[in-house]
C-alpha cells in the first residue's frame, strides 16, 4: 500500500525538482526526504527517479504516480470536508494567509462575521504573500488563502489548489502632486480615449469611481511614459506587486529607475507625498482620506482576488464559513462576481 505522506513528497519533489528544496519547504532533512522516497519506490515496485546532476527528474511512472497523487490528496480533502460537516458545530484552529492590504481592510469584518456564526472555530492569521501561498497551502501550514493576480502578472495554475474569485480593484498611478503628466491631465485623456469624455469631475477619490472598471485601452502606456524619468517606488523583489509594476513600465516602453522598494502601500504614498517617486497601487491601497500632497491617476489594468484552498476543500464547513464571511466583508465601491455579472 502506497503511504500518502511518501506521495505528497514526490507531489512536491515533481514541483521543486531537488530534494534540497522538498526538504526546505516541507521542513524535514535532506536525507529524510531521500530515505522516505526510497521507500516509496519500493512499495511501488518501479524507478520512480532519476538523478541529472544536482536535480532529480521522475521516470515515466514517477510522472504517472503524481497525476494519482494529486487526485488521492484531493479525495482526501473532500472526504475531510465531509466529516467536518458531519460534526456538530464548527471548532478547531482556521489558519488563514493574507497579504497586508487584505488583512487591513478586508479580514477584520470577516472575523467579526465568523465569530458571531462559529464561535467556537479559532482563526489564526498570517501576513503570507500570494507568491508563497501555494507552497503552504500544499504543505498544510495554511488551510485557506487570499492571493492576487494583476493583468501583468496573471497566477498560475497551481496543481493541488483550487480557488474562487472574491473582489477585483482598479489601479492608480501616484504621483506628488504638480509633477508632469499628473491626474488632472491624464485623467482627460483617459475619459476621451476610452469613451468616458462626459465624465471629466475633478473628484479622484477611489471610493468614488464610476462602478465599471475598464480593462484595457490605449491611454495606460501614455500616463505612465510621462513619469518614465522619475525615480518609481515599487515593492520588494520576489512579490507580485513588484513584477507588476516593472511589467506595466516595460509595456508602456521603458524601465523605471527604481528608488525605493516597499511592500506597505500607506508607506509607499508617503514617500510619494515627500516627493520620493511614483509608484502603481491598488485601490485599497489608497482609501481612506485623500492627501493633497498625491494625485493619483486610474490606470485601465486591475488587481484580483481569489480565495485559495487545496482542491477538495471547497466543502469544508471551516472554509466554505470563512469565504462566506469574506463575501460579506467586500467593502460595495469594489467589484465582485456578483456585481459583474
């Protein structure tokens, strides 16, 4: 009999392609990993590996065998799902994962929400940016997720997870205010070329956006090649919302001089506020109280965010309650499924 926790290591040995990097991720000792392998070519009877210099590459069967693997994991989860339900109320831990942005304006109103319907479920959230959830999800160090994608940087399908859309953002491009190319200008442009040229108020605050969100058009590139000479705040490297911005500049023909790099977006208009640079942010990012010392411009790509489990979970009464709540904790000027139909 095949043992699951062998076979989750070969899932993730077929994604990673060393053992080095199973063993950092799952936190278990090269040599753990190699010996639990081991036995897992023995119980299967076939070669399941095969060494090229430091990567190990899977044999045919190897191949076959985590095809199985993720189907035997997913029934799993569904047959977790199953049993939880079966249970009578919902307790126990809840790990959730978030990005910053989420966490702030999104998480606190769903804990409220899932407190007053399952008191007993205990919610444990980690700050985890969306790069990293599909590693913890698979690990089971999360149980369910928040992650992002961007027009620029659309997500991957991650074998093992599956996810449902929640709210979709505008984007804005922040600016000190009086540079070149600010909103006041842009903005025009923005109205004429995508059809909008009755709407022109001067009124830029997020929360108060027309309800559609275009999707593409060719004004973006113009309103950011006007700052293509000012230094850009972008966020650190390794994340989405930096291969975001680099991504829209090089769309738009050219790559910012980046200055500063910062992963919290109320820090980032602050030093855009002191005259630092510009940089791209995403709607929550800048509600709140307008600071007169930013102009920001409504850029025609977006930001969406979906809600991440591993495949098989959807159903599970923890999860499928925690999703609900968040639904219900969308703030209305965003987006959603519902709302775009």
């Amino acid at each position: 009999m095949l043992d699951v926790r062998r076979l989750r290591l070969l899932r993730e040995l077929a994604r990673r392609g060393t053992i080095a990097a199973v063993a950092e991720a799952l936190a278990f000792s090269p040599s753990a990993v190699s010996q639990q392998l081991g036995v897992l070519e023995r119980e299967a009877g076939l070669p399941l590996l095969e060494r090229t210099g430091r990567r190990v590459r899977l044999t045919p069967a190897g191949q076959n065998l985590v095809r199985h693997a993720e189907a035997v994991l997913e029934r799993l989860e569904q047959a977790d799902a199953e049993l939880a339900e079966a249970r009578s109320g919902l307790a126990g831990a809840l790990r959730i994962g978030a990005f910053p942005t989420a966490i702030r304006a999104i998480v606190p109103a769903a804990l409220v929400t899932l407190a007053r319907r399952h008191p007993g479920l205990e919610p444990m959230v980690s700050e985890t940016d969306p790069a990293a959830v599909a590693h913890a999800l698979r690990a089971g160090d999360l149980d369910v997720a928040l992650i992002h994608e961007y027009d620029f940087v659309p997500a991957q399908k991650e074998p093992g997870l599956a996810t449902e859309p929640l709210y979709r953002e505008a984007m804005y491009l922040a600016a000190p205010t009086g540079t070149t190319g600010d909103a006041a200008t842009a903005e025009r442009g923005l109205g004429q070329d995508a059809g909008e040229g009755a709407d022109r108020s001067p009124d830029r605050s997020p929360d108060r956006c027309p309800d559609r969100i275009p999707r593409q058009g060719p004004d973006q590139g113009s309103v950011l090649r006007a700052h293509a000479d000012a230094p850009w705040i972008t966020a650190t490297p390794g994340t989405l919302c930096h291969a975001m911005a680099l991504r829209a500049c090089q769309a738009a023909g050219f790559m910012p001089r980046v200055r500063h790099q910062v992963d919290e977006f109320p820090t980032v208009l602050a030093l855009v506020a002191a005259g630092q640079g510009v940089a791209v942010v995403p709607q929550l990012g800048v509600m709140g109280p307008a600071d007169p010392a930013v102009s920001l411009t409504r850029l025609l790509m977006e930001r969406r965010t979906k809600v991440a489990f591993r495949s098989g979970a959807a159903a599970h009464p923890a999860v499928a309650a925690f999703a609900a709540a968040l639904r219900a904790a969308v703030p209305p000027e965003l987006a959603t499924p519902a709302s775009a139909a």
